[in-house]
C-alpha cells in the first residue's frame, strides 16, 4: 500500500550527518556508479544500432536472395527459349549479378556455348556498339571459364575456343581487363598441369595444347598498339610466371618452354625498351624474373642503342642489389626448419622440393652469369658508357660487378666484365675520376668524409661503394700484368714498343695510393667504431658485407702498390705519423683475424656476448690497432713495428726463460765441427725446445773447452757463427744471386739426402736469432725474403724475377714486347739446367719441347720461365725453411714488416755507426768514468776506426757487428767498459754482458794497435 499526501514530486533525501570520511567515501561511490550507468547507456544505444545494421544486412541478403532466384528463373527461362542477339549482352549482366560457383557452373557452360554458337551474331553487334563496354563482360565470361579448369580437370576445349574467338581479335581494354582478373595465373596454371615435364630448352612446343597456351599467352602482346601496353602486359606477364608466392620452385616447364618463347619473339613485338620499362612498374622482384629479363635481352643486345644498354644496367643494378643482395640466393644454404608435428612424409617432400629449388636457382644463377658475360654484351656496355660518360651508368656497372664479386663466388671463372675494363686504362681513369668526384648532398666528398670515419647515408652506400670497389678491383686486377718498365713508365726493351697499359702517372699513383692508404684508415674506424650504434631496420647483414668487401678490395689494392713502392719507390709518404699505436700490445689480438671481430656491425651486436652496452675505449683501440698491425703495417713507423715484435718477444721471454738456468741443457759444440754438432743436437728429431735458454759450450779445435761460461754471449756468438757456417755457398745448401744475396740451391737434391730437413733446421736457428734479437750479416735475395712472408704457399710473380736474374727478366721482357715474329727467336717450352756440370732439359709444360714459342703464347711462355725459376725449383727448400722459422717465431709478428724490413730485422740497417749515442749508452766500472783519460783516448781510437773495424769492435764485446735496430739504449746489458790495471794484456771481453776489459793504456798508437789486434784475432774466448 502506498500513501499519498498530495506530494506528486520527489523530494531529495536530506543528509543531515554533517561532513566526514565516510562522506567522502559515499561521494566516490556515486561518482564511480554514475559513470557505471553511462557506460552501460552508451552500451545499450551501440548494442540497439548493431541490431539494426545486423537487420539491414540481413533484410539486404534475403533480398538479393530472392532477387537471385528470380534472375535465375528469368536466365533459364532465356537460355531455353533462346535469347534475342540483342539481349545477351544484358543476360551476361544479369548473369553475374547471382553467378556462385559451383552453383551456377552450368549455367555458365549453357551461356558459354550460347555465344560459341553464336559468335558471329556477337561480333557484328560488338563491333557495332562500343567495344569498351563490352570489354568487361566478356572478360568475366572468358575468366570464369578459365577458372573453371583451375579448379577441377574439366574440357580445355569451350573456354579456350572461347578465348580464341572473343579475345583474340579484340582490342587492347578486354585484355587488359583479362589481365587483372589474373588471366596469366590460370594460363600459368594450365601449363604446369596440362602439359609434359621437360628437362631441356624446347624451341618448339612438345604438344598441340602446349602451343595453344603460348599462343594465349603472345596474344595480349600482339593486341597492344604501343610500347606502354606493352610494358604493363608483359610487367604483369612477369611478376605472374617468375615472381612466384605460391609454390617452391619455378616449374620446369615455365624454365624450359616458356622462357624460351619469350626469349625468340620478334623484337618488334618485344622491344628492348618494354624490358626496360618494366622495371619502373615496380612489384616484387625474384632470381625468376631477373634471368627471365636477361635471357630476352641477349637476344636484343646487338640492336640495342647505348641509351638503352644504360637504361639496361640501371634495371640490372636495382634487380640485384634488391634479388641478389637484400634477400641473396639460397642456393647452396641449409634450410633452417622449425620443429614440427609434421609426418615424416610431408618432411621429405619439403625437402624434394627444397632440393629443386636449389638446383633450379644455381642454373638460374650460372645461366645469368653467362649471359652477362658474352662478349656483345660486355663491348656494348664499354663503348656505351665511355661513349656517354655516364656517372650513374658507372655506378650501375660497379653495381653489376659487385654483385659478381660477392654472390656468384661457386663460379670458378674470373668475370670477363671486369677484365676487359681492368685492361682499358681510360675506363679505368674515368672510374677514378668517378670516385674522386663524387660528393654528398653538402658538397663534400665521399672518399674524404669515410676516410674521416664518417658514414655515409644508406642511399649514399649503395651508389659510392660498389664504384669504389669496382675501381679497386679492376685496377688489382691489371697491376699483376704491368712489367715493372711499364709500371714506371719507362722505354721497354723493344724499341718502338709503346706502354700504354698504365692508366695513372706515378704522380698520380702516389696519389692514389695516399687516398686510399686514409681510406683504408677510415674504415678501420667504421669497422669498429669506439661508440654504440643504433641497431638499423633495414637489412644490416647487406650492409656489412658490402662495406667489408670494400675494406679488403681497398687492402689488396694498397698491397700491391706498397709492393711495387718496396722493390722502386714511387711514393713517400705511406707512414700515417698522427696514427696512435700503443706498443704494449696483445700478441693473440694479432693471431686473431679481424673479421672473427665482426667488422662494421653495431657495437650492440659485437658486445651481444658480453652481456655490455658497448666496447671499452681500451678494447676499440686494441682491436683496431690489431686489424691495422694485420692489414696495413706499413702505416706504422718502422721502429714502432720494431718496438712492437720486441715487446711480443720479450712476453714469449716471461714464458720461456723462467727458471731457465735450472732447466737449460749444456751442449758442447766443437768449433771446428760447428755445423755438424748444432744439426745433430738441435735438428728435426732433436727434443730440446731452442726457444728455451740454449747453454753452449764450444771446443776448440785442440778439443779443449773454450774458456768462459755461456751466460748468453756464448749462444749468441755460436748462432753467429752456425748461420754464417750455413750459408757458406761451398756447403752447397744456398747460391748467391749476381748481388751476393743468399737463396737456396735448386740442385740440392743432388748434393745431400734429406735435404728438407736441413733447410728446417737452418730456419730455426735464423727464427731463434731473430726470437733472441740478435742480429746476423746473412744478406738474403729479396724474392726469397717476399717467400718467407708469403700468407699462403710461397709462389711469387715474374715481377720478382729481377731480384733473381736479371739478365733472364730482361731477357723475357724483350721476348715479350718484340715486336717481329717471335718464331725467329728459336724458342720452345723448355729450360736448359746446367746440375752440376751436367746438363739436362726440363719441359715447361707437358710436351713443350714440341711446342714453339709464337706471337700467341709468348706471354704464357714468359710465366712460365718465371715460375719455374721462382717457384718451382725452390719449393720445397722454401717450405721447409718456413716451417723451421715458424716453429720459433710466430709468421704473424713477421708479417709486420716487409722483405727489406726484414731483412734489417735480420741483419741491422747498413749506416754509419752512430758514435755518440754508443758513448752515451755506455757504463764504465772499476775506475773508469766518460772523462777519464783512458776513455777519452779510447773513444778517439774508435774514431778513427774504418765503418768495418768498428763494427768488428761491437762484435768482439756483443757478438754483432751491427747496432741495435732501436740504438744502443737497447742493447741488455747496456755496453759496458771495465778498467784492467795491467798494461801488458790485451783488451778482452764478456760478451755474455756485453763488457769490454780495456786494460790502462795511455798511448793512442798502442792503444789502437792492441785493439785491432784483439777484434780481428777471431781466437773466442781463449783471449780472456
């Protein structure tokens, strides 16, 4: 029951509490359940407006439903009681209004024999209204019958009759409209369903159906009335037969009859330039296409004008950097699979089908290889660009031999593309002029800004890097052919010869070389930058290889000038003085290739491992200071090297020498025996470990010890004397070369058994010389100097043969620049050696004294001669000599240095004694002091002496008559003279410590007559 008090509003409920928490509390409640009931309000009003779009939808569906039903019932009522002419083209309308499939399958056979029936009626009545309106109803039709035998394995004869009759004829829209409702997919289809596998080109069709669908397929062609249909026909032909998302591999049948087809059309009706304008219709790209594309123009390359070879190159540049680089081709890679709940069957079809894959893209590849390397197409492309001097055609050569370079490495053959231009010197002026000029969008150039460590822009990259590497890469390849007479442009033997191979003056070599010497320094600072990088969204892996590919092409370069700079210098200026180089270096650092360093990847992936955000300033430097030690020494002063292999021995020193005085074995040498003794004691099968403290003690030739205890003078007087004792030509291990520089006897074999190992043995005592620091008067051939510190094998050029014999490189020179008929010469492939009084011929090749020496194969002839005196003969002494060195001293602190580098390293640089820096490094004891009278005198002795008497001074107190490479601040003990009270005795020393007796003699005659005589007596220690 309710009561009412003639109140008919609600009054609000008066809260008469007062204000308090529970208050608040209540009030955030009601503020929380207001915005409650709107949400739900705002709810029910979406709810109640999708019910009625949910109405429409439905009321909409029923209705087309019905509307549906009736058409049928109107289409069938027509089809039977046969349609007037005028009518089909509205029936086809009404037709695909309700038209489902399979639904309606017959209905479409029934209007499709309509129009086969009466397609002569249809025509008139198409050519008499607007054909274009037609166009898209009798595209639906021709496509719905062609997509009826995609589906199931149904007649080919109605809708390809069909095809024939309405399409053929017709104007360029109803293809077109054909082509977007994927007319080429079906046909792609039919083909690699309806026709016979092949396993080879097939210039004719092998079944009637066969050539009935490529006759579908050239008809699209054949309809367009310019080259602009014809490039969207045949860009869609493209990207629907070799631009496949669908399956795994591309059919054999599209490989091997298609392509084929498309290669021989007419080039009327299948210009080059449709090729080309394909490409700036963009859409995917694939290997498929790319050698589909190359395949057709090989074809049209002879006609085609140089315009169109550049525009040719550009297309093939984005082709590859977007198919061959960004994505690369997986042609030999494994295929890395997720786990799956796949039965084991699915699996080995996966991988059927993977393995076709793979042997279709390597054919693909191989294929493309040889078509961009026919010879037509090569000299179109160098008339073509030096012709237009095109800098965007050279970048998209450099493009096009990168992608050479670096991806088609399974293919043993060298590019002929990049040996034509190595060996055309204004090509290759051009690409330097190329490379000098080109510049960022502020003006500054490409080669400054990277040799500042400065990265270019991604745009940037892909254009300047691969014309630098084409640059570096040509020019390496023609430098190994370029005599030395050429090189520096100097008259050949021949007269009237001309040297013209050289494209650069040696003013502009030395340029060059200075250029890319700070280039090369730059990207050892991109390699490994000394600050964290933004990880790149793009694909970084294509970056990285690119940039690495320059690196190492820009080293090889600078190796082959520093090369030709050592043997006759052409530029001054290779030592970078600004470069930081710590000398307290890690040696495994420099064992430990740089590209295990992962170079020009971001720092957060490098440091990845680590679990860092970035390197350390200490690590960045070690490890670009190790990659610069590794791939460009000779940046770095010579003493610093020097320095630097002192500082790696005296860490191996640490390891070796402790406790070495306990450990060391005593090994009595006899000196008349000298060689004999050391080869049995410490030769191949010898156990005592000569990097360790070697203990010597000699025999005189009576068979008494020698006097003095080795405390390392000993060791270092006996190395001196074994390795003179080892070279002595008369041992017959080495010759003398016309300079009196030592190489190894190629007629050893006849001279000693076994003699591999005595050249190991004679390696390791010169490696344990150098491991000690000590140096050695062995004046070693400059050719086999550049063998020992060779990375792999030991085999040099003819370049070298001068160092030889120079009358045979002169020789050859001349045989090879003649310029009559070098038949007159009388030569065949054959040398004359001369072993030992007995001569005997040995052929250069097999059958060679059959073969004349002709204008043809006189430069094989010429490398030949010259690897048979350079390599050949001396292997196998060469390689164990290496191998005896190595055991000793690691190949690695060598590479440091180059051959005449080494060769002071060996044997000390052939100056002037520095006098005042010897006195300065010299301690005095028992009285003696630097202005005492007997020192004055002493040293003004020495003054006087001759360059060879005071370098046989040094040697009587040090064992060597050559200064420390560093100065005599180096030499441990420093050189030391001690006072000897008698004045009747000679002068005598300690060579173990570097410590000269000089008794008190006053007088400067007899002073220096005592001195001479004790220096040049040669009697050891038995002075003492």
């Amino acid at each position: 029951m309710f009561s009412f008090e003639g109140q008919f509003r609600r009054r609000p409920t008066q809260a008469l509490g007062g204000a308090s928490r529970l208050n608040e509390t209540s009030r955030d409640e009601l503020l929380r359940q207001k915005q409650e009931r709107r949400r739900l309000r705002e709810f029910e009003k979406r709810k109640e407006h999708c019910v009625v779009k949910i109405q429409a939808v439905i009321r909409g569906f029923l209705a087309r439903r019905r509307v549906a039903r009736l058409s049928r019932e109107v289409f069938d009522k027509a089809i039977a009681d046969g349609v007037p002419i005028a009518q089909i083209a509205p029936l086809i309308t009404k037709f695909f209004f309700f038209y489902e499939s399979p639904r309606d399958d017959d209905r479409l056979s029934k209007l499709s024999q309509t129009l086969l029936i009466r397609h002569k009626e249809v025509l008139k009545v198409i050519s008499r209204d607007d054909p274009k309106a037609w166009s898209k109803n009798l595209s639906g039709v021709l496509i719905a019958n062609l997509r009826l035998l995609h589906k199931n394995n149904s007649s080919l004869v109605l809708p390809l009759r069909l095809v024939e009759i309405y399409a053929c004829p017709s104007s360029f829209p109803l293809w077109l409209y054909l082509i977007k409702l994927q007319y080429f997919k079906i046909i792609k289809h039919l083909l690699e369903t309806r026709c016979p596998e092949v396993d080879e080109a097939c210039l004719k069709p092998p079944t009637p159906l066969t050539e009935s669908l490529l006759t579908l397929l050239r008809k699209p062609l054949e309809s367009c009335s310019n080259d602009e249909e014809k490039a969207i026909v045949l860009h869609e032909l493209l990207q629907a037969f070799f631009v496949d998302n669908e399956h795994r591999s591309l059919d054999c049948r599209v490989y091997y009859i298609l392509l084929p087809m498309l290669a021989n059309c007419d080039p009327k009706l299948l210009p080059a330039n449709v090729l080309i304008a394909t490409n700036e219709r963009g859409g995917k790209n694939s290997i498929w296409k790319l050698h589909a594309i190359a395949t057709i123009m090989s074809r049209r390359v002879p006609s085609m004008s140089q315009k169109d070879i550049i525009d040719y190159l550009s297309l093939l540049r984005s082709q590859m950097l977007d198919v061959l680089v960004s994505t690369s081709v997986r042609a030999s890679d494994p295929v890395e699979r997720e786990n799956s709940d796949s039965d084991s069957d699915e699996e080995e079809t996966e991988m059927d089908m993977e393995v076709e894959r793979n042997v279709l893209e390597r054919a693909a590849v191989e294929s493309l290889w040889c078509l961009l390397n026919e010879e037509a197409f090569i000299q179109k492309v160098i008339d073509s660009v030096e012709a237009l001097q095109s800098a965007d055609a050279l970048v998209s050569v450099s493009c096009l031999s990168y992608v050479m370079q670096v991806h088609m490495k399974s293919n043993s053959r060298r590019s002929p593309l990049l040996y034509r231009i190595a060996f055309r010197p204004p090509f290759l002026r051009m690409l330097w002029t190329a490379v000098a000029a080109f510049t960022n969008e502020d003006a500054v150039p490409l080669l400054k800004m990277i040799s500042q460590g400065v990265k270019p822009s991604k745009e940037q990259t892909t254009s300047f890097l691969p014309l630098l590497i084409f640059f570096c890469t040509s020019f390496a390849g023609l430098l190994p052919t370029v005599y030395e007479a050429e090189f520096y442009h100097e008259a050949t033997m021949e007269v009237g010869a001309k040297c013209n191979m050289m494209p650069f003056s040696l003013t502009e070599l030395a340029s060059i070389a200075i250029r890319l010497r700070d280039l090369a320094l730059g990207l050892v600072d991109l390699a490994f930058p000394g600050h964290t990088q933004p990880k790149e969204a793009t694909n970084e892996d294509v970056n990285v290889e690119l940039w690495l590919t320059l690196f190492q092409s820009v080293v090889r370069l600078l190796h082959q000038l520093y090369a030709r700079d050592c043997r006759r210098k052409f530029c001054d200026n290779w030592i970078v003085d600004l470069l930081v180089i710590p000398e307290q270096i890690n040696d495994t650092c420099l064992k430990t290739s740089y590209i295990k360093r992962k170079p020009f990847q971001n720092s957060t992936q490098r440091c990845k491992d680590n679990s860092a955000d970035e390197m350390s300033r200490v690590q960045v430097l070690e490890t670009r200071t190790a990659t610069i030690l590794q791939e460009l020494p000779f940046v770095i002063p010579f003493h610093t090297r020097v320095r630097i292999f002192k500082h790696f021995l005296e860490m191996e020193h640490t390891v070796n020498y402790q406790n070495r005085m306990r450990v060391a074995q005593l090994v009595q040498i006899r000196r008349d025996f000298l060689y004999e003794d050391a080869f049995r004691n410490f030769g191949h099968d010898s156990d005592i470990n000569i990097r360790k403290h070697m203990k010597v003690q000699l025999i005189n030739s009576a068979g008494m010890e020698e006097a003095g205890l080795d405390g390392g003078g000993l060791t270092r007087e006996f190395l001196g004397e074994l390795l003179k004792t080892s070279f002595d030509i008369n041992r017959g291990f080495f010759k003398t070369t016309a300079d009196n520089l030592f190489y190894p006897n190629p007629s050893v074999h006849l001279i000693v058994p076994k003699s591999q190992e005595h050249y190991y043995f004679m390696g390791k005592m010169l490696g344990k010389a150098i491991y000690e620091f000590m140096l050695v008067e062995l004046p070693l051939a400059e050719f086999f100097l550049s063998k020992m510190l060779a990375w792999h094998g030991s085999d040099l050029d003819i370049h070298h043969l001068a160092s030889l014999d120079p009358v045979l490189y002169k020789n050859l020179l001349f045989t090879k620049s003649y310029r009559g008929n070098v038949e007159d010469l009388d030569l065949n492939f054959t040398v004359v050696m001369n072993d030992l009084g007995e001569q005997h011929t040995i052929e250069l090749k097999p059958n060679g004294s059959q073969i004349a020496v002709t204008n043809a194969n006189r430069i094989e002839y010429v490398h030949l001669m010259a690897d048979f005196k350079l390599n050949k003969q001396i292997r196998q002494q060469t390689a164990a000599f290496k191998s005896g060195m190595a055991e000793i001293v690691d190949p690695h602190w060598l590479r440091l240095f180059d051959p005449k580098e080494l060769q002071i390293l060996i044997s000390g640089a052939k100056s002037a004694m520095n006098l005042a820096d010897w006195r300065k490094n010299t301690v005095y004891a028992n009285g003696y002091s630097d202005d005492h009278p007997v020192i004055e005198n002493f040293w003004r002795v020495v003054q006087s002496f001759d360059e060879t008497q005071q370098g046989q001074l040094l040697k009587f107190v040090t064992s060597c008559s050559r200064p420390p490479l560093l100065g005599f601040k180096e030499l441990q003990p420093l050189f030391g003279i001690n006072r000897v009270e008698s004045t009747d005795r000679l002068p005598t020393a300690a060579t173990c410590v570097n410590l000269l007796k000089l008794p008190e003699i006053e007088e400067f005659d007899l002073m220096k007559s005592k001195l001479l005589y004790a220096i040049q007596s040669n009697s050891g220690f038995e002075l003492s």
